[in-house]
C-alpha cells in the first residue's frame, strides 16, 4: 500500500502540441496541453523537441521514440512549456524496454519565486528486464519524493515553467528502447490556486448506470511475503483483467517493483501497462473525470486514505474492506444512484478474500474525501499498434524430480533454469521471485455478475525454492500427491514459468533404528569405551613430553 498521504510529481511528457487532444474510443489521447495535464504521443510531437540520436518510427502507436541505427544511447528534450502554477507535478510513460534496454526521464522547473530553474531531477531508470529504482534528490529548489517532483519553500513557492528530457539506452544496437508517450499532471493546493482538472470528455452524456466486467482479487491471500504491500500492482491487475489481459497479481507487482522504494511508484507500475503495449498515465483529477473514463469502458485505479468506522484516524468510508489505512489503492469499476444517492463500485484489493473484494459499493461523497492524493491510473482500452514486442514473458518449462522426494528442478528448453537465492530475494535482486502450484480442477469461488473468474481466483499452495529446487514440503506432498497441476514461477525480471506437475505419492521419512545401523553405532549403557577426547587429551599431552625433551637436549 502506498505509504505517503500525499505525493505528487514531476517528469513530464513535453506535449508539444498546443490544441487539447481527444481520447479516440479505444486509443490514447492525442497530444495536449491544457489546465492539469500535458502530453507527448504523436509523431509530430515528438519532432517538435529535441532530438539527439534518435529517430521517430511514425508506424509505433501515435509515433514513438527509437534509438538511431547503430546507437546505444540517445536522448530527447522538449522545448520549455508554460503551465498553470504548480507545486506537484507526476509524470508518467509508456515504452518498449528489451532485455539490456531502459528509458530514464527527468525534469527541471522554473520556480517563480527564486527566479532560477531547478536542477534536473530523474525518477530514475525505468524497465521490465532490470533492476528499476526510483531516486530521491533535492537541490534547494525542487526535490523528487520516488515519483513525485515537488517545489520546495514555505512561503508559496510555486512553478509555472517545465522542462523534461528522456533518455534513451540499449546494451545492444539491435534492440532498442521505444517511448511511445509521456505526460505530466500538475497539482496546486495553495488557497485560491487551484487548477482545473483536464476533462478530455467534458460535456459528454453519462450513462445513469456503468458496471465494467473487471475481475477481484484479495491482495491479502498473496504471496505472504509481499501480500499486505501490493495494493497498487492488484488495482492494475483487475485494470488489465477488464481489459482482457490475465495476470497473477504477483506478476504485475514484482515485475513493476521498485527496488529502492518498493510497491506503489505510481509511474512505475503504469509504465507496466505501457510494456503490454497499452497507453497509459497518472493523472491528478476528479470525481467527473472517473465518470467519463468508466462510461468510456475503462475502469480505473484511485490513490485513497480511509477508516471504515465514523471515528477512525482517516475520512470515513462506508463498507471500506480495511478498518483503517492511511494509503492505499483501489479499482474502480462502476457508478450508479440509488434512492437519490450515488454510489462507485471498487474491486478494492484490501478485503480478506476475492468474493469480498468484488463490487464494494462506496459512496461518492465519502470516496471523494477519501481520495486524498487525487492520483488516477488511466489505461487505454486496447494496445496501441507495433507496441508491446518487449511484453513480460510466459515460458512453458518442466519439472524433473530431484534426488530429495517432494523436490524439482526447473528446465526450459531442455536447459537448467537457475533459481538460487530465489524466495527469499525477490525484493532485493534480480531474477528472484515466488512459486506456487495450482490444481487442475481446482473450484473457482462463485463471483457476483459481472466480476470475471480467472486462474488467479484458484486456490493456490504457494511453495518453497531454495538451492535452485523448487521444493513441496510433507504435509503438501501428502495432501496434493497425485494430483495434476501448474506450478507458477515468477520472476522479478519479466519472466514467469509454467510448468505441469503431478505430484508423487507421498511416503513418509523411514524411521531409523540406531540399533540396526551398522553406519551410527552407538554406546549401550554399562559399555566400557575410552572416549575420544581423552585420545585427544593424551595425544596432546605427549606431543607436548617430546618437544620438551627436545628442547632439554638442546
């Protein structure tokens, strides 16, 4: 869950083009530059900045971002955009990041106040195939809080000039980085200055009733190690599911992890849709905002502080799945009024078990109080097209049985996969992760209409992998021998296995009998035996009698 009450920030996408853009049905928006938000996508956006060894591929989405042929590194700069007054600012993008590649985005502002630009500040290297970290910096002016830039002072200090930069990088010339989009939304929470919210449907019909058909998962009931810190990753998982895209929440959250601030960076985890090819952004917006994107057939995920009784430490939330939390995300998939009062439908990860997850139904006014980063997790219905080449991968692999019984080694393509270190590292290095097997005719729990079943609603036994042998401890052996099923290992460097296993029937330790063991004789009572350490005390002690002697006749 994410731990900051507020958070904003900074890396902007330079949207270059000055007319507001307009969400086509199942595409990103176009290029925009209007009240909150910011926005570059198209092809003609990207050449209106900078550009230094890279080239526009017009046939990527709207037109995206690629290293030059031949090069390894490139970088991108927008021109300087005038903006509303700001104190925070979130930026947020999509890319295509293969094995060795990765996108960096900065930003610098100019603070009005002090009349001086900012330093540029970095939200760090962003990618599916390495070690993602977030970096925390300030130079007076400006600071950057993990995914939020923020201007620094204590009397009023704001910005209203931004500049951002994309830097580009591959290990190899062949496989380049593609940044298909960048956006930033801005936040004002001084007296008197805020700013309108960017509406990109204002004045559209709403339909009196949405109900999207997006799958609920607990995030409780997940792997145990990670499973109270994941409420970001499974509002993206049920995002992606109504789209059409089944993952296990553990998936998305060890693959969009950060691993110098953990789960919950904002850009980071919607930058994880951006690698399956769809477009997707943070923005700071409201209640008509989420409408319009739920009328639109896209749920959405809300950044939210809340308690579930009247007199808790947070805004009062009614029927909220967790007594208490003072940051969390949730999935919105739905609106309607009843009896006068309107009411949001989230698949809200925090309850103890996924039927309890589904279709919590919070009203408007408390979820609006509730909503305190004002963040929102914005998708696009359907991949853009040529994107998503470098999406996290699903290999078939097997399982041969090791010396131990209730052990397995991993293969792939015949070859040994390594798994060392691999359970207890997965938030700490690279290509570590969780396991767990799933039951091929496992009982799906009944869901409410129109809440999806998917394989991650399946019960599940979570395993153990250790010395690089995924491992089924006594009591799992006993009670899965057998059966058939899928054991699921995912990794936190984009690659999940897949591998059928039936398990062997369990057959308990033998008891050993010493008396019977010529290997581990033993001394029966009443037995003279000169104990080995008197051997050592007199060997020792005679060692001692010679060197002695020795030095006497010297």
């Amino acid at each position: 869950m994410k731990h900051r009450l507020l958070s904003a920030l900074l890396c902007a996408g330079l949207l270059v083009a000055l007319a507001p853009g307009v969400f086509a049905e199942n595409g990103p928006p176009g290029d925009v530059l209007q009240d909150n938000f910011f926005r570059v996508t198209s092809a003609e956006g990207w050449r209106q900045g900078e550009l230094d060894r890279l080239i526009v591929l017009d046939e990527v989405g709207d037109g995206a971002l690629c290293l030059a042929p031949g090069e390894t590194d490139g970088a991108y700069r927008s021109p300087e955009m005038t903006v509303p007054a700001f104190e925070y600012l979130v930026a947020s993008w999509s890319a295509d990041t293969p094995e060795g590649s990765w996108v960096e985005i900065r930003a610098r502002a100019y603070v009005d106040q002090k009349e001086q630009w900012s330093d540029w500040l970095s939200w760090g290297k962003s990618g599916i195939r390495l070690a993602r970290g977030s970096l925390d910096r300030s130079d007076g002016l400006a600071k950057m809080d993990t995914d939020t830039f923020i201007v620094l002072g204590s009397s009023g200090e704001t910005a209203s000039r931004v500049q951002v930069e994309a830097v580009l990088h591959s290990d190899a010339p062949d496989a380049s980085p593609c940044l298909r989009s960048l956006s930033g939304t801005m936040k004002n929470t001084l007296a008197g200055q805020d700013i309108p919210v960017y509406q990109p449907h204002a004045g559209e019909p709403l339909p009196e009733k949405v109900l999207l058909a997006a799958p609920a998962y607990s995030q409780i009931t997940r792997d145990p190690a990670i499973g109270n810190s994941i409420c970001s990753p499974t509002s993206l998982c049920v995002m992606l599911g109504q789209r059409g895209l089944e993952l296990f929440p553990e998936e998305v959250a060890l693959q969009e992890y950060d691993f110098s601030y953990g789960f919950g960076n904002w850009p980071f985890t919607v930058a994880y849709a951006g690698a399956f090819g769809f477009d997707g952004y943070c923005h700071y917006a409201d209640l008509d905002f989420v409408r319009q994107e739920l009328a639109h057939g896209r749920s959405v995920a809300l950044s939210v502080r809340y308690s579930s009784t009247p007199n808790g430490a947070n805004p009062y939330l009614e029927n909220g799945a967790i007594s208490n939390t003072s940051g969390h995300l949730i999935a919105i998939v739905g609106y309607e009024t009843i009896d006068g009062v309107e009411y949001f439908y989230s698949n809200d990860s925090a309850a103890g078990d996924d039927v309890s997850c589904a279709l919590r139904r919070y009203r408007a006014d408390q979820l609006d109080a509730a909503w305190s980063g004002r963040i929102v997790y914005v998708v696009s219905a359907s991949p853009e097209q040529g994107a998503g080449l470098a999406a996290p991968q699903r290999i078939e692999a097997a399982l041969e049985p090791a010396d131990a019984a209730g052990t397995y080694r991993l293969t792939a393509g015949g070859a040994p996969v390594e798994l060392s270190r691999f359970f207890s590292m997965k938030t700490e290095s690279l290509g570590a992760g969780t396991a767990f097997w799933i039951e091929d005719s496992a009982s799906a729990p009944a869901m409410p209409d129109p809440v999806p079943v998917t394989a991650a609603n399946l019960p599940r036994e979570y395993l153990s992998v250790s010395a690089g042998l995924v491992s089924l401890t006594g009591a799992q052996q006993q009670a899965l021998a057998e059966k058939s099923g899928t054991v699921w290992i995912i990794q936190n460097d984009g690659v999940t296995y897949a591998a059928t296993l039936t398990v062997e029937p369990y057959t308990p330790p033998a008891e050993t009998d010493p008396a019977a063991d010529p290997a581990s004789p033993t001394t029966q009572p009443g037995t003279d035996t000169f104990p080995t350490v008197y051997v050592v005390i007199a060997g020792a002690a005679l060692l001692l009698a010679i060197i002695l002697l020795l030095k006497k006749k010297r």
